[in-house]
C-alpha cells in the first residue's frame, strides 16, 4: 500500500469523540463512532477565499443543454442518495439533458448532467434499493448503451475502514481511500471470489483490472501535489456548504482536513459488519487492503475507472449511518480535485469505456473458453477479429457469435478466412444464413420489433410465429407455439437477444440492426406495415372464447388489439389492406372482440365492454380514410349516433 506520510506538524488531535475502544472480542482496538460534539472548523492550514467571492457561489450556475451527448467523457457513479447529493453538490454548472440524448430501451439509471473544471460529467446513480458488485456493473453498461462517447469513470461513494494503527495504517473515520495499483494487483480485489487449496489454504480467483492510464496519471500528479500543498477538500467542502445550505448534515466530526490513503480496496457482494469476519477476509486476502466496499468488483474488468470512498465505518458490529453524509462529502471532494489533474487532451485521446468494454468481452466470452481451443487458434481469433476490428466493436461481436456457432476448428477457420468487410455484410450474412423453413417468421418477429416501440414479451413473440399469413394453413394455430420461449433466439440468430426484465422481453441486439433493417424492402413503409396488420387481425379473427378466456389464453390479444390501428393507416395505399379491415370490421365476431379488448375512443380499461360506436365511426377515428370509405359504399350510415363523440363526423373532425 502507497501512504503519504503526515507531517508531524498537520498531525491531527484525536478528539474525545474518537477515542480508541476494545471491540467485543478484545481484539486490536479501532476508534469509535460518536457524534460529535463541538463546533465545525473547515478551514485548518489555509486561508479561505474573501467572504465576498462566496455570494456568487450560494447559486450554482445552471446552462442550458449542451448540444450533443457525445459532449460528456466522463462518468461518476454514485450509489446511494447521499453520494449522489455530494456528487452533485461538487458540479460548478449543472446542465439539463443534452440535445438529442436518447436514453437506451435497457437504460434504467438516473442521469445528472454537468461541468467539473474543464469536463462535462454525468452523474449516474444505481437502481434504488440494489447494491452490490452486480449492480454496479449493471449501471455502468446501461450508461454505455446510453452514452457511448463515456471515455472513463470515477465510482465514488463510502466503505469499511481497515485501520490497524500498530502497523502504520491509520485510518480514521471520514478520512478517503483510493484505489492504486500496486504490483499485479490493480487496486481492486474480490474478497468472496476465492477458490480452495489444499492444506486448508484459499487463493483468490479474480483477475482485476487497473484504471486507466489516464486516471494513473492524474493519481501520480495529485500525489505529488500533496507533498507541497494542502488537501483542496476543506476548501470544497466549504464551497458545498455556500452552495448548500441545507447540507450542514454532511459535515459531521471536527476536523475537515481528512487525509487521503493509496492502495487496495477489497470488494465484495458480503457486507461486511462483524469484526471476527472482517479480520477473517483480511487474512485470506493476504493482501494490505485499506478498505471494504460492494460495487467495485462488478465494474473493474468492464468499465476503465477509478474507485474513490470515503471512511464511514470500520466494518465492524459498530456499522451504522453517522458517518455516511462527512464520507460522502469528503470522497466528493477528492474526485472534484482529481479532475483538475485530467488533461482535456489526454481523456480525448483515451479509449471509449465502450470500446475497453467490448474489446473484454471478446477476450472472456465462455462460449469460446468452453470449447477447449487451441492456444494457435484463440491467437488467430483474437488476430482477425480482435485487431482487424478497427474500432468497429460491433462488427466484432457479430463475428464472435458466427464464430461460437462452429463446432469444430477447421469451420473455424474456415469462417476466419472470409469474414465480412463491414456491418452491412454482417447483418446481410445473417438474414441470408436464417434456415428457409423459418425465415418467413423470422421476417414477421424482426418488423414486429423493428416497428413497435414497446418491448415485445417473449410469450407474445410465441404467438407471432404462431400466426401464419403466407405460409399454408393460414392463420393462428395454438399448435404452432414454440415449445420452449427461448427458441425464438433460433429464428434470427445474433439479431436479437432476450432480456430478463419484470417479464422477459425479446429485443433486437443493438442499435445498428434496426438502422440496418430499415433499409432493407422488407422493413420499410409500408411493406412492414402490411405485414404486421394482417398478422394483428388474423390473430383477432382466429383466436376464440370468453373475454375473460381470451385475456387469459392468448397474451397478445390487447397488444395487437392496439397495435394494429396505426399499422393499418400506415397501410392504407395497400387495397388488400383496405378489404382485410372491411371483412374484420364488418364480421360481427370481430368487431365485438375487438371492441371489448380495446376501446380506441375511451380510457384504457381492462374490460371497456361492447362498442358503443358504429363500424364507420371507429374507421374515422382511427384515421382509416379509404376503409371509412368502403364501408360508405357498402351502405354504412354516416349519421348513426353513438360513441364517445357522439358520430362518425364528429370523430373525423378529431
């Protein structure tokens, strides 16, 4: 572990509050957690600014959005409410969401924009309630979706002190610990990832990776800073508390001159709160760490970051809230200080997170280690598609799974030698590889993505396949549901994915696929419209039984029951359509369904009832011009009453 030595004379007093103590098992002693009890000094070796120059800082600057997301480089991660209020409280401006930010369909993070010094950073929180190594990970590849010119990130919030002043380390409460490389260690190690030994003797499974160059850099730089200066985070703290007042909370023990630790953090999904346990992993670890933290493990190999916590605990049976709102602050004070020590130049110069992300996954996916290859053969792989890639990660990943899909080495490389040359060809490859007795359905399962906004659950991908509009015997047969949901990932192949959401959802792979199929006949308007309408009214004109039965029996009833509607008016210059939506309407059957899954013209309800307007004024108000027509022609009453507008005029005219 990296220290800066305190000075003898910055030596700070240990206050009563913070007294030495025995913990429970009589073992080594830690300084207790107390509140504390006199008066707040921010201010220990420095002067702070004019009282004057604060009144333009009680305000933080607020800008308007910038222009792009592709503006923001830098990523700071914050856990729990409070990290996030002391992230933000460290923003000099704090910007609303950029111009023509488009948040990712998997993206469930919450995003604070703004400026540090000379970068723009978005503050991104994990999902409330959820906090663990998992977690982090999570969040950190949702904002990747989201914001792929991310360079790097700072994971800054609280941990577990391991203070063990007999052999130098003395750390206290509120002081902060960094994440520093340190031999093959990358400043993170995974404490509940270990494997056995024999003679009772454990080692360590985990292969962590370090911060990038850039943030090593900065570390270097504000390292020897400190060896001249003062800590700027009394200064930041004080700047916090101008700016917010109401964050007097966050300050909480004597002295605002915490210092600040370099070495390993032991990271873990175990919380750790027992001192018998903690000095356990601390052993088994056989490594010098100087904190315990939850989030850091899931993200080091994904994500090029630094790890920043403030000391709010020991871990130890003695864990609780005091100290959380000080470490928060203090660790945000650190990270806002760093930053200035990040040239603009050098993180334009890195590598995209994005890209450090895939350029992993590539090297660690199982469906490669599994197979057993060859060293030769992983090289070869790793040569054409690795190196060639050329910055093209999604091209990469398209060729892996073509890859993963060969069964023995010589298809292998077979397929390296004729790769495709860009990611048209690939996705073009794709299609033409679909088996013929499937492609059909596969086309009809990609339109239903391509053009519907809302995730299509997997039960109701089932029921697509189900339904056959051009194939013989047409129609929805209960016959044709795939056995197992997951087989439809065998209909389109490295096209889509499945996403275990509240339900499980079936999504195109990535964004490129829609860009792509977009071009292509089949996808366009209004050929996929046409398709997607006479598989909606199909569906509705064959599936049978009580409304209660058919909310039951057949998931995608309400679906296309709404879906169909700006389908069919995309469709319109289709007269096959027009007649398809005369028949549908003018069946009774259908009409009456219809109606009593969903009623266009009212508020949603689960079970709106019989329709309370006439064939035509449903075909005015859903903007189905040509259909309306027809049915005039077939005798269809333009004056009958009903319906919430009361005509079939008065719903024209909406």
């Amino acid at each position: 572990m990296i220290r800066l030595r305190r000075p003898p004379h910055r030596r700070r007093q240990v206050p009563i509050e913070r007294r030495l103590r025995p913990l429970a098992d009589g073992s080594d002693q830690y300084p207790a957690v107390t509140s504390p009890s006199s008066p707040v000094t921010l201010y220990s070796s420095f002067h702070p600014p004019p009282t004057a120059s604060y009144a333009s800082l009680c305000t933080m600057a607020t800008h308007n959005a910038l222009k792009s997301p592709n503006s923001y480089g830098i990523a700071w991660i914050a856990a729990l409410p409070i990290k996030r209020a002391a992230a933000e409280a460290m923003l000099d401006e704090e910007h609303a969401a950029p111009t023509g930010f488009a948040r990712h369909q998997t993206d469930a993070n919450v995003y604070t924009w703004g400026r540090v010094g000379e970068h723009n950073v978005v503050i991104a929180s994990l999902a409330s309630g959820v906090y663990r190594t998992t977690s982090a990970a999570t969040t950190a590849s949702s904002l990747l979706a989201s914001l792929p010119s991310i360079h790097l990130g700072l994971l800054v919030g609280i941990g577990g002190g391991i203070a063990r002043p007999d052999e130098g380390y003395d750390i206290r409460l509120g002081d902060v610990v960094v994440s520093q490389p340190r031999g093959t260690m990358g400043g993170v190690c995974q404490y509940d990832l270990m494997k056995a030994k024999s003679g009772d003797k454990r080692e360590r499974n985990d292969f962590l990776s370090r911060p990038p160059t850039v943030l090593l850099n900065a570390l270097t730089s504000i390292q020897a800073d400190h060896e001249r200066r003062d800590s700027k985070i009394p200064y930041f703290l004080q700047e916090m508390l101008e700016k917010n007042p109401k964050m007097g909370n966050f300050i909480q023990t004597h002295t605002a001159d915490p210092y600040i630790h370099y070495g390993t953090i032991a990271s873990g999904n175990i919380l750790v709160k027992d001192a018998a346990a903690r000095d356990w992993i601390i052993a088994d670890l056989s490594e010098d760490c100087v904190c315990f933290e939850m989030e850091a493990a899931g993200l080091m190999n994904y994500f090029p970051c630094l790890v920043i916590r403030g000391i709010c605990d020991y871990a130890d049976s003695y864990k609780n809230d005091q100290w959380q709102r000080y470490a928060s602050a203090t660790a945000a004070a650190y990270a806002k200080k760093l930053l200035a020590y990040v040239p603009v130049a050098e993180l334009q110069q890195s590598k995209r997170a994005l890209e450090v992300l895939q350029l992993a996954q590539l090297s660690q996916r199982c469906d490669f280690t599994e197979k057993s290859l060859s060293h030769d053969l992983l090289e070869n792989i790793r040569k054409k598609v690795g190196d060639e890639a050329d910055g093209m990660f999604r091209w990469a990943f398209c060729q892996l799974d073509s890859l993963a899909r060969c069964h023995h080495a010589a298809a292998m490389e077979e397929a390296l030698e004729s790769l495709p040359l860009n990611l048209n060809e690939t996705y073009w490859r794709m299609i033409a590889s679909i088996p013929t007795e499937l492609k059909n359905d596969a086309i009809h399962l990609l339109q239903f993505l391509v053009h519907f906004k809302r995730p299509l659950k997997l039960v109701k991908a089932k029921e697509v396949i189900a339904t056959q509009i051009e194939n013989k015997p047409l129609g929805f047969d209960i016959k044709r549901r795939l056995l197992c949901e997951t087989d439809v990932i065998d209909y389109c192949p490295s096209l889509v994915t499945v996403v275990h959401a509240i339900d499980t959802e079936l999504h195109l792979a990535h964004i490129p696929v829609k860009e792509y199929l977009l071009g292509e006949n089949h996808f366009k308007i209004p050929t996929a419209s046409i398709s997607i309408t006479r598989t909606c009214l199909t569906y509705l004109t064959d599936i049978d039984g009580s409304h209660r039965v058919i909310q039951r029996d057949f998931p995608m009833a309400r679906y296309v029951a709404e879906l169909w509607i700006d389908q069919a008016a995309l469709a319109q210059a289709s007269e096959d359509i027009v007649q398809v939506t005369v028949r549908f309407l003018e069946k009774e059957a259908t009409f009456q369904r219809w109606c009593r899954l969903y009623q266009v013209d009212g508020s949603w309800d689960n079970d709106p009832g019989p329709p309370r307007g006439s064939r035509l004024y449903y075909a005015y108000f859903i903007r189905l011009v040509a259909t309306a027509r027809d049915l005039i022609h077939r005798g269809a009453d333009v004056n009958a009453q009903g319906g919430y507008y009361g005509n079939a005029l008065q719903a024209a005219s909406q």
